[in-house]
C-alpha cells in the first residue's frame, strides 16, 4: 500500500514537473479574425502578448452561427470570393491594413477592381493567409497554434489558464485575458453570465458614442459557398461603446465576438477586425498600467487606437486619410459637432455652418465657466469666425488681437481652409473643429463608462 502510494506521489511530482507555466501580459483566447486584431493591437501597444487557437490557422468565418470549425468542413475549391461593400473613407487601422493588403495580393488577377470605391474581395484561405502574414512581423506577439484552451481561474487580478499542446498540459499566467470565441468559451468556463451584445445603433440618444472603440460603416456583406448562399441586408453606421468589451463581475477579462451586434445573423469582417483592435487597446493599457478593467480610462485609450489609426465614429464623408480625421474624430466623441443620420450613414458635413445650440450644452457641460462667456457674448442662431476666436481666447488668456492676427496669416497657408479669413461670417465645422481641437482640446477632459464627464 505504501509503495503504492509513493508511486502515485511520484507519478504526480512528475507530471508537475514537466508542466510549463507561461507567462505573459495579455492572452488572447480564439483565433477569429477578431482575435488576432486584438492579439496585433495588444502587442503592437509594447506589451507581451500570446493568441492561442485550436486550429492551424486563423478562423476567417464571418458569421457567429455557423459552426467554428466550418472552414475545416469545407473543401478549399469549394470556397467562393467574398464580397465586401464598404465605405473605403472609413478604411483605417488593421482593417485599412488588410484592405491595403488584399488588393495589393490581387492587383495581377485579371479583371479585379482594386480603384478607391470598389468592392473589396477575397477568398477566404487567402484573407487568413494575409491576416496571419501582418501578424507574423508584430514583435511581442507570440502565437500557439493546435493549442486547446480547457479551463481558466482568478489569478489576483489577473488569471490562469489550462492548455492542453500534444495531449499535455501546460499553464499560462495572464494580467488580461480577451476571449475571442464565437461562443464566449472563457466566459463561461469561468462561470460567469455571457453579457448580451450591443445592439443599439448611433442614434446619440445617450453619450455613450462619447466612449466608442469601434465602428461599423453602411453597406452591406456577402459571403457565398456553393452549397449554402448568405447574404446580409443593410446595416447603417454605428459604433460599439466600450463598456459592451468588458466583463463587468470580473477584473480584466475581455470580449470580442461577444460583443458584436447580430442584426442580420452575424457581424462582418470590417468590424471584426476594428473591434479586435479596441479591445487590444484596452488590454494593453490594464498590462502597462497595471490597474484592471474597473479603472479604465476611456480617453487615454482612445487616444492610443487613434494613435494607431483606428476610427471612433463612422463619419462617412471623411475620408481617413484626411488631413484633420482626428481632430474630427476627437471633436466629434465629446459631442460638440455630432454625426448627423442621413441614409443610414452617419455624415459629419464639415461644410455646413455651426450653430450656437449644437455646442452650447456640450460646451458649458465641459467648461464650467462656459456659460458666463455665451452671456457675455450672446453669439447668434449661427456660430461665427469671431465667436470662435472670442471663445479660445477667452478660455486660453489668448490676447484677442494676437490670436486674430496669428489665425488670419495661417488660416490658408497653414490651416489649408478654403474659405476666406471672416469673422462675421458662419464658421463651419471642419474649422469650428480643427481650431477648438487644438486650442481648447476638450477631448482631454476625463469620462466615465457611461460617456459622463467626471469633474
């Protein structure tokens, strides 16, 4: 009985002998095209990061019920082009880089479109292929292929995850996990409730757009097997607010695919990879600062995805190489200018002029000092040139004349406005923009999840 025991005892030292522990500062859980965005993101925001994933390669399925494993049932010839309608001015971040990167692949096949507004398409093998190339050159990005995830626990802030690699079973230790599951595997493994997925669009009835880490731009998707036709209808532009990321009853665990709206039976591949990058954002930014996913601070993170191209709000006349994008994209998350709704697109219409009642609330939310200037100044039904002026200087200790002389000499030259230097008449939004943005910077003032200002 002794010697029985004693080789039980030994049996068991060995096996824990042999199993490794891991260490990193993200892991990502799920090679969906989401997950690889976030493991991309995560790593590219200088913190180590792993994606582990059940299969060779990357889960470039589009739809979250369809099987996981769809693409390992069928055949590779089977497979036909997907087709992608979307707005090429909102083609930014990894998704602007895979879009780049898929025209590039087919510029020499004959009779493919690869001019600014056409269509994107692609067969399925080659996107993963082309998503698992960007992430191949990503320094601190380790990824683990044929690797199960089995179970997941509290580890202080963090947790620590089973994997099972060739019938063994190793442990990875994580400060933030991101389950990128179609199905929220780690969720539940975890044993906590799947939250539901965001499901409202960008109708600024609240201010949580003021906390959006991703977008989805109008149009439409198409995604076609021989033997079985989907095709999804209209979806007009909104963005995900950050909160719909995070798991509320758990420090620093995160989810992509989760939070994906279903309107049509399922998200597409542009806003698979912009959510992906958002919460890679958020991961890295729990790991570097070593706080947890109770302490977020939306604006330093939305700084770090427009750092890295991202788009917080699906203006759809703006182009994302645009000369301004940020300042208008900064501008428009605090809700002094917000996206107007015209045929399911949200259009920021930076040619037409601002009005007083737009901004006012939005500014004496922020300022709160604010309304002591509108009585002083008593600006009009349309904000002008002057106002504007009047407004930075005042919140600056700007001398008036300084500022106007300042402004007049580079309003073309360096600002690139096309419209003549005018105090009296209506300033415009993209001016109203660019000069609040860089002079008042309201995008600085601090808010919760909920897209309130803190005080």
């Amino acid at each position: 009985m002794v010697k029985k025991l004693l080789f039980a005892v030994c049996l068991l030292y060995t096996s824990l002998t042999y199993a490794e522990t891991i260490k990193t500062d993200v892991l990502v859980i799920g090679g969906t095209a989401s997950g690889v965005a976030a493991a991309i993101q995560s790593a590219r925001s200088k913190v180590k990061t792993l994606l582990i994933m059940s299969k060779q390669g990357v889960e470039m399925e589009m739809y979250v019920n369809i099987p996981d494993d769809i693409l390992a049932k069928i055949p590779t010839n089977n497979i036909i082009p997907t087709i992608l309608n979307t707005n090429p001015n909102l083609s930014a971040g990894i998704w602007g880089e895979f879009r780049e990167r898929v025209k590039a692949f087919y510029k020499t096949t004959p009779g493919y479109d690869t001019t600014y507004n056409a269509p994107i398409k692609f067969e399925e093998y080659t996107g993963a292929a082309i998503l698992k190339s960007i992430a191949d050159t990503v320094k601190n990005l380790t990824i683990k292929t044929n690797t199960l995830f089995t179970a997941i626990k509290k580890d202080g802030t963090g947790w620590e995850v089973s994997i099972t690699v060739d019938g063994k079973t190793d442990f990875i230790k994580a400060k933030v996990v991101i389950d990128a599951t179609y199905r929220g595997e780690a969720i539940k493994k975890a044993g906590l409730n799947i939250p539901p997925a965001f499901i409202g669009y960008s109708d600024n009835k609240d201010e949580l757009y003021r906390t959006s880490i991703a977008i989805s731009d109008y149009g439409h998707v198409q995604n076609q097997h021989r033997d079985v036709g989907f095709e999804f209808g209209i979806i007009p532009g909104y963005s995900i607010p950050m909160r719909y990321a995070v798991i509320s009853d758990a420090d620093n665990l995160l989810v992509t695919e989760r939070a994906l709206p279903d309107p049509h039976g399922g998200p597409y591949l542009p806003i698979q990879l912009r959510i992906g990058q958002g919460v890679g954002c958020i991961a890295a930014y729990c790991a570097f600062f070593k706080t947890t996913t109770k302490n977020l601070k939306p604006r330093i993170i939305q700084q770090e995805l427009l750092d890295f191209k991202g788009i917080l709000l699906p203006f759809a006349d703006i182009r994302s190489d645009d000369r301004y994008v940020r300042a208008i994209q900064q501008i428009g998350a605090t809700g002094l200018l917000k996206g107007v709704q015209k045929n399911n697109e949200l259009l920021f219409m930076p040619d037409t002029p601002v009005t007083t009642a737009e901004i006012k609330p939005v500014l004496t939310e922020i300022y709160s000092r604010a309304f002591l200037w509108f009585d002083k100044e008593k600006p009009g039904e349309k904000f002008t040139v002057g106002n504007t002026l009047s407004l930075i200087s005042e919140f600056t200790l700007t001398d008036p004349e300084t500022l106007q002389v300042d402004l007049q000499k580079d309003w073309q030259d360096k600002y690139k406005f096309t419209l003549a230097f005018d105090k009296s008449r209506p300033i415009t939004r993209l001016e109203f923009a660019v000069l609040v943005n860089k002079f008042l910077n309201p995008f600085a003032r601090k808010i919760d999840l909920k897209g309130n200002m803190i005080n």
